[in-house]
C-alpha cells in the first residue's frame, strides 16, 4: 500500500486541511511541513492537535533560506514534540551549513529518521552526502523530486524518471522512497472565467512510473504551486475570487471575478455560485468521509456566511489529500 507525502505549508488554512482528514486518510499521510517565511501564529499547536501520535516531518530550509536563523524551525519542532507528534526534520540536498547543523541536532529527537529531497540529478551523489552527514541509509525517507511537471506528458516524462530512479536498487536501501512532483499552476492569469480542467500530471507522472517501480510513494504539493513566494497585498487585494477542486486526473478550477471594478461581484455571491457548481459535478461527494464536500455542499444551501480565502485553501486542500489518499492502491 502506498503512503502519501505531501508537501505542504505552516498556514493556518492547510493545517486546518490536516485537522479536518478523516481518520482513515491520516493513516496513509506523513505530511512534510514546509515553513514559509512568516508562519501563523500558533501553527505549532494547529498541526499538533491535528497530528498528535501520527508521523509528520518539517522542512525549515527555505525560512531559513529568508532569515538566516533556524529559530522558526527549531521553536515549531520543539512545539510539535511537546504535542505529541513524533516529528522528524526534513531537508534538501544542498541545505546550507546552518541549516544542516540543526537538522543533525533534531534527528531522533521525537522520532527515529529524517526525510530526504533530493532531484533526480542529485542521485548519484545522493548516498555519500547522506553518509557525509552522519545519517544511515535505512533512516531515512527519500522524497526524490521530478520538479514542474506541468509543461511535461506523464507517460513519456516516466521514462526519463525511471532511468533516473534505475541507480537506486530494487529492493531500495531506503527506509521509504518517494517521487514528488508538481503541476498546479501558479496563478489563473492565463484561464477563463468560469469552469477550468487542469490536468493532474504531477499523479498521473507517479502512476506511470509506478508501474514499473514497485514501492513507490507519492509525493505532491496538494492543489497548490510549490512557490513559497507571498503574494503581494495589492496582488491579493485585486485578485479574483476563485476556487480548485481536485477529481481523478484533473483540478476544476472555478475563476471568480474580483470584488471591486466595474465587473465587480462580492465574494459571498462568488463563494455561494462556485459551491452550488460543484455540487452538481459528477465526481462530487465521490470521497468517504471528506469534510471538504460536506461544507461545500453547506455553502451552496445558504443562505449566510459562504467561507471567504482562507476557508476555500482549507476545503481545497482537505478535498485533494482526502481524494488522493482514497485512490492510493
């Protein structure tokens, strides 16, 4: 059975997304949790009330990237611990000194191992700079990364993955390996107003390649880009009111238009229109147990409040974990 190990972010939407899976999909997740420059406050104790007792691992690397400090990533560690989640620190090949340096500090701290990212161009290598370090093979969780896949057909892209993964034995000397990949797009600069299907490459890629890769987990972004850039305000500030949906192969993506201007449409009524579209879209409600669905389906009743941002990242994000970990084999 394939395990899931998603990338995602220390916002309070996505740790609510966490919080909000069933039982049955937190069992087949260990998210990686990327800190972003400025993390919610609290988000230590979200994520430690969401996934007390259930494996998580924590990437500093880019907060660290920003600040030059590992103060954020050794507080929400420490947090995380004190909760009662055995979490493990995650880290990229290439990770500058400092950052290592507390990764070799936290490892075993909760948890017994560490995760690996590593791209594919760094396999060769990847072994001795695992060793250099002082950590064992069969500690860790490879998370080998195919990168942007969006522009790339799954089926002839796996063959150039499945060379690259030919220099890791079969059985893996990892205690897990995982390819990661991403797809979802930036923006919704380029997409109509209205109903979008975006193509899921970055799943179909992992069930191309699986095929002939026995063990493999999978490892994505969730229904969002792996930029860690913040927007600016006046970018949020004049942008559309939109919603992703995740079903098999495919993101519906429901473009709003903005608040203010001349076409301008308040969020509530956008919020309450794209909810009432998903509800009659045939993959609807297809997820046992999906609390995404059931609050969409809320907000298309009415009247009343519709969720604003942050709700919809939420809903977005518990939708695509729990489909993804429904369809696992």
């Amino acid at each position: 059975m394939a395990r899931y190990f998603p990338i995602v972010r220390t916002k309070q939407g996505e740790a609510d997304a966490l919080r909000r899976l069933s039982m049955t999909a937190r069992h087949r997740i260990t998210p990686i949790v990327n800190i972003v420059s400025s993390p919610s406050p609290g988000i230590a104790a979200t994520l430690g009330s969401a996934w007390t007792g259930l494996p998580m691992a924590l990437d500093g690397r880019y907060n660290h990237g920003v600040t030059g400090s590992s103060a954020s990533f050794n507080a929400i560690f420490g947090g995380l611990g004190a909760a009662g989640v055995p979490v493990i620190p995650a880290i990229s090949v290439g990770s500058p000194h400092g950052y290592v340096s507390a990764v070799q500090a936290a490892v075993g701290a909760f948890g017994p191992g560490l995760v690996v990212i590593a791209r594919l161009a760094d396999i060769p290598s990847l072994t001795g700079w695992v060793a250099s370090n002082g950590w064992a093979v069969s500690n860790v969780d490879l998370v080998v990364s195919a990168g942007d896949v969006s522009a790339h057909d799954p089926v002839t892209y796996a063959g150039y993955v499945n060379h690259a993964l030919a220099a890791i034995p079969t059985p893996s000397p990892w205690r897990s390996l995982s390819l990661h990949s991403f797809c979802a797009p930036v923006d919704l600069s380029g997409m109509s107003q209205g109903r979008n299907l975006v193509p899921r490459r970055d799943y179909q890629l992992w069930q191309a390649v699986s095929v002939s890769r026995a063990g493999l987990d999978y490892s994505d972004c969730g229904h969002v880009n792996a930029s860690m850039e913040e927007p600016p305000g006046v970018a949020m500030a004049s942008a559309t009111v939109s919603v992703r949906y995740a079903i098999d192969d495919f993101w519906i993506v429901r473009k709003g238009v903005r608040v203010s201007g001349p076409t301008g449409q308040p969020m509530t009524t956008q919020y309450r229109a794209h909810a009432q579209a998903l509800v009659v879209e045939p993959s609807f409600n297809a997820v046992p147990n999906c609390w995404a669905d059931g609050q969409i389906a809320n907000y298309a009743a009415g009247p009343g409040n519709a969720g604003g941002r942050q709700q919809w990242v939420t809903i977005g994000m518990n939708r695509h974990l729990s489909l993804v970990t429904h369809r696992l084999p």
